[in-house]
C-alpha cells in the first residue's frame, strides 16, 4: 500500500487500524472545543505525534499515522484525509472547511475496481500553504512552498512554489512575489 502498489484495504490489519482511526475520530469529533488538553491528547493518539495541531471537528481520516505535519497546522471544519499512503505537510498549512486530500485511488478497469483493489499514492505539501474551502487534492500530487489554492480547487498534477492556483483542473493563475 505504502509503495504505491496495489492492495486490499479490507485486510484484516487494515481494517483493524482504520476503526482506531475512526475511534480517534469519532472522539475527537465528540469533545467539547473548549476540552483542549483532551483534543491535543486524542490529535496525538490520533496521528502518533508529539507535534501539536488544531482541527476543528468534524475530521475524517483514514490511518493517521500516515500524516505528517510540521509546525502551525490548521484544519477547519468538514476535513477528510484520506491516508493510505503518506500525506506529508510543511509548517503552516491552513485548510478552510470542507477540504479532502485523498493519496487513494481505484483502478480504471471495471473488473479490476469490483474485485475491491485500490492503489494509493503519496501526496506531499510545502510549508506556508492555505487551501480554500472545499479543494480537492488527488493522489500522488506534489505542492510547492507558499502556494494558495483556491476555493472549490481540484488538484490533479504538481503545483509550484510562490503560485496562485485556481479551477478544476487547478492551474497557476499567477505568481506571488
């Protein structure tokens, strides 16, 4: 799963880590905004971290061992991460309600997809990134430093640095200085 190939996520180890992620969730999602020792508790429970982050509930995820983030992480309301494969953020990402980052994926070929094999790819985020709401960033994508997607942003392919990018698929509608 990790090395990109192909896998079936109802494997019995799989499964087993995806309902403790869902637990971490389901807590997390449950507790009061102003319990935050107990939210930073369950965050670190969550993504096996001693880094702080804010995420405001509702959060979805998949593992959350598999994501990394540095420091000045934000997530607002509505997030999901989908973390089959490593999702991998700098300091200072920000993501506004409703955002999904998904590293899976499912074959093109019917049979292949109904036989339940999927495939994830890792995505990777620089440091100083602000998503907008609703954005969506597909496996196996690469985000520079300093980049602001914009709302409603469908992210298929690589993003640079210093950028402005916007649209379905998103684009670099201009640089920052």
């Amino acid at each position: 799963m990790l090395a990109g190939e192909m896998y079936m996520p109802w494997d019995a180890e799989l499964t087993k880590d995806r309902i403790q992620a869902k637990e971490h969730c389901f807590q997390l999602n449950q507790t009061s905004p102003t319990q935050t020792i107990a939210r930073q508790d369950i965050i670190r429970a969550l993504f096996s971290m001693t880094d702080e982050a804010w995420i405001e509930s509702p959060f979805h995820c998949d593992y959350g061992y598999n994501i990394r983030f540095g420091k000045g992480f934000y997530i607002n309301h509505g997030c999901t991460l989908l973390d089959a494969a490593l999702i991998t953020f700098g300091d200072n990402c920000l993501l506004a309600p409703g955002v999904v980052i998904s590293t899976a994926g499912h074959p093109l070929d019917a049979t292949e997809r109904a036989s339940g094999l999927e495939f994830a790819k890792a995505i990777t985020i620089g440091n100083d990134v602000w998503f907008g709401a609703n954005v969506t960033v597909c496996p196996g994508v690469t985000i520079g430093n300093n980049v602001v997607i914009g709302a409603g942003s469908v992210v298929t392919k690589d993003l640079p640095s210093n950028t402005v990018c916007v649209g379905s698929p998103a684009k670099v509608i201009r640089e920052i200085e």
